[in-house]
C-alpha cells in the first residue's frame, strides 16, 4: 500500500508484506522451481546449518566470496574447523572443481522466488555458475514483494551495476521436444538462505 506525504511516496507494508508472509510466499515458489529454502535467525546460525547439510550432501569443497553475512557468522572459519575445503582465492580456476559455492546476494523476490545478485564482482558470478551447488545467503529485510520492487531498488543505486542476475533455481533448460534438464549450464542444486539478523557492510 502506498501512502502519500507532503514530501514523498512511502511504501507502508500492508498484511501480506510482513517478513513472515513474504518468506513463505518466496519459498512456495522457489520450491516449486526445484529450489531449497531456509530461514535462520543469525548470522552465526548460518554454519550451524551448512555444516550437517554439507557432511549429509557428502560436500567437501567449496569456494566463498566473502561477504557482511559470512564475516558476521564466521563462515569461512567455521567451515574449515569441520573439515570442508575451502577456497577464496583464485576462484577462476576452483569454481569449476568445487562441490559448492557460497555467495550473498542483493534482494528476494517474493512473487517469483527470485534472488537478485549484483555481480559486479566476477569471481561472485563464477561461484553462483559452476559449482554444482549454489548456496545462497540474503538477508530477509532484503525481501521485497514484486519485481517492480526490486527494479526500483536497482533504479535507486548511485550508479546502474554493470551486471545484475535473477536466480530462480538450479540451472533449467529444454530441448526442442520441450524436455526440461536440471543443471546442464549451471547448478543442479540451489539453496536460499534467509537471515533475519540485520548485518550491514563494515559490520
């Protein structure tokens, strides 16, 4: 709902906006895509959850950009203390052999269960491509109801990034007979997960 003031249009979140019905609303359609979905309460949380979900998955590498979430959580550290092999540098040549990569990315999109990441960092575009899992973190005030939304939020940065990219799902593609694959040009696999604790960059 908008309300108009004698200054500016400010967005009032009605009913169907709060956090909690935005996550589920994602979530419906991220999973009816083939995608995965969580929603932790802290940054520290966030390893608490990779780490059975990485040991279940039989996954022991994987590359990390890091990020406001990952530092606050410790990610990278933690990570390593249970023995995943982790990579950070030179992740041009490792995006390809690792079992997964971990990115954070802008803004949800509830309406469709798409994440918008700006990649202007290539190394954060190669990890969201190559592994064969894509875990992605985000922020749950990140949320936002409609594409148009997010657009807006685009629109409003100082400057147009150079690269931006919807991901809904693993990587989907058909064949002329309409026969649809998972996972031939990017992830097979791909994993959301929402923070709700408010981290912010030099945090």
């Amino acid at each position: 709902m908008l309300r108009l003031t004698c200054k500016e249009w400010v967005h009032v979140p009605n009913q169907e906006e709060r956090p909690e019905s935005l996550y589920e609303g994602f979530q419906k359609k991220l999973t009816a895509m083939a995608g995965e979905c969580v929603r932790v309460r802290k940054a520290a949380d966030i390893a608490a959850f990779l780490i059975p979900f990485f040991q279940e998955n039989k996954i022991r590498t994987a590359g990390l950009v890091e990020s406001p979430l990952t530092r606050a959580g410790r990610l990278l550290e933690r990570l390593r203390e249970a023995g995943i092999e982790m990579t950070t540098d030179n992740l041009r040549q490792a995006a390809p052999s690792v079992g997964a990569g971990i990115t954070q990315l802008k803004w949800g999109i509830a309406e469709l269960g798409t994440l918008v990441q700006i990649g202007t960092d290539v190394d954060q575009r190669l990890l969201a491509m190559l592994p064969p899992l894509h875990v992605a973190l985000v922020q749950t005030s990140e949320l936002v109801p409609t594409l148009a939304e997010a657009l807006k939020l685009i629109h409003s940065l100082p400057q147009i990034p150079g690269f931006v990219g919807f991901i809904t799902g693993p990587s989907r593609t058909a064949d002329i007979e309409r026969v649809l694959t998972i996972g031939v040009h990017g992830p097979g696999r791909f994993l959301a997960v929402f923070v709700d604790e408010d981290v912010r960059e030099g945090e």
